[in-house]
C-alpha cells in the first residue's frame, strides 16, 4: 500500500489555477489534462522494459521498449474523463475503460450507471483517474469493478485527496497504489473536499 504525493513545482503551479474559482472550464480542462500528463510521467515509471535489436544509422543496437501490453486507462465518469487526455498524450496505446458512477446526494454512496473496460485488463497496468478523491466510496468501487472484470495491477490517480478518501481506499484495496498532487484538509458537511476546487465534473463540464 502506497501513496504518493507529486510535489512537482509544475505540478504544484497548474493545481493553483485549476483550484482558483476564477478559472473557467476552458482553461480548468487544459490545465487538468496537462496535470494529468505530468503525473502519468510518474505512474509510469514502473512499468517493465524488454530488450530489443534496432538498427541505429550507426549500426545494430539492443535497447529497449515497454514490455507487453501498456496501460488500461479507466476515468471515473465525468471528472474523470478530463484526465484522459494527458495520460494518452505519453501513452498513445494504452486502452481506455470507462465507469459511470454518481454520488448520491443523501448518502454520497456511489451510484453506479455504466461500466465498459477493456477485456484484457488481466495483461495491463490499470490506471483509474478521477480529480477528487473525496469520501472515497467513488475510487474504492470503481477499483472493485476493476478487480471483479479481472483487474490485478491497478493504481489509482486523482488530483486531490482528502484524508478520508485515503483512508477508505487503503482500507479496501491495501493493493493499490494511490497517487496524487495534494492532500487536503478535510471534508465540508457535504462531502466535499476543503479547500479542494469545487464540483470538478461541473468545473469541466460547464454545468454549475
Ligand atoms: C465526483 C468526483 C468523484 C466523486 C468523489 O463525482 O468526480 O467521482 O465525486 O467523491 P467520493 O470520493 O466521495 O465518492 P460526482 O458524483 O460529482 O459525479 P460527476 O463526476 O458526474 O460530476
Ligand atoms: N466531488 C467533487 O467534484 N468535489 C469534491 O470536493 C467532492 C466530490
């Protein structure tokens, strides 16, 4: 069980203008998506290399490639979809799964409404996105449709996290990696993360 905190200074620079209520959804999904592309740099950096003979304008050269199938990509519907984009930027063939889930507003359980993953999630690296790890009920069942359709390797990137989402989330799945560009304080009596950024799916999407 892990969690990382990617302090990047350009990681850390974009969070401050993707939180600032003045920005508005053109630049919140630009910036999201360039946050996103720099932490799958890190994500990343385990994936396995094999050996392979290319020739160089020099001469034969062994170097290397990632090994086998790359990354399933797996955005938490809607926030999460505006991380996509920059994970494929690096990772142009990486396959990407979509759940649809929602808070309840009473309970704040997620809801579930649409699932489509890849079928060979059992072969890749499964990298689930979604801004805002907030109670955690969202990450931790989309991690569990990702495990029950075969899902082994999985992490779990989000760009804010509140202490009660890292705590639910290593609590259930003490297996994945948990990855994020801040940790807040704390949850307002709705459940959302303090100070955090807002609704992210409507900051994205335009729909306050
Ligand atoms: C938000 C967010 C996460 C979830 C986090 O989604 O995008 O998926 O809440 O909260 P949790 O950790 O307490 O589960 P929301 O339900 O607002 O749906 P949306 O992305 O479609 O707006
Ligand atoms: N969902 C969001 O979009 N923001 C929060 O702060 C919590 C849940």
């Amino acid at each position: 069980m892990s969690l990382r905190v990617l302090d990047h200074p350009l990681i850390q620079h974009k969070l401050t203008f993707i939180r600032d209520a003045d920005t508005g959804p053109k630049d919140f999904r630009a910036l999201t998506e360039e946050v996103a592309m720099l932490m799958a740099y890190e994500v990343t950096r385990n994936l396995p290399l094999e050996d392979v003979e290319i020739r160089t304008p020099m001469g034969p050269a062994r170097t290397k490639v990632i090994a086998g199938k790359t990354l399933a990509v797996v955005p938490i519907l809607r926030a999460g979809l505006g991380m996509v984009g920059g994970i494929l930027e690096l990772v142009p063939t990486a396959k990407v799964g979509h759940i649809g889930l929602f808070r309840d507003h009473d309970t704040w359980r997620p809801v579930e409404y649409y699932c489509k993953l890849p079928p060979d999630l059992a072969e890749r690296e499964v990298i689930i996105c979604d801004p805002m790890l907030a109670t955690g009920g969202s990450a931790s069942l989309a991690v569990k449709l990702v495990k029950e359709r075969g899902g082994r390797t999985i992490k779990l990137m989000s760009l804010i996290a509140a202490p009660e989402g890292i705590a639910l989330v290593q609590k259930e799945h003490p297996d994945v990696d948990i990855f994020t560009a801040a940790v807040d304080e704390a949850l307002d009596p709705n459940a959302y993360i303090l100070p955090g950024l807002g609704d992210a799916g409507d900051r994205l999407f335009g729909t306050r």
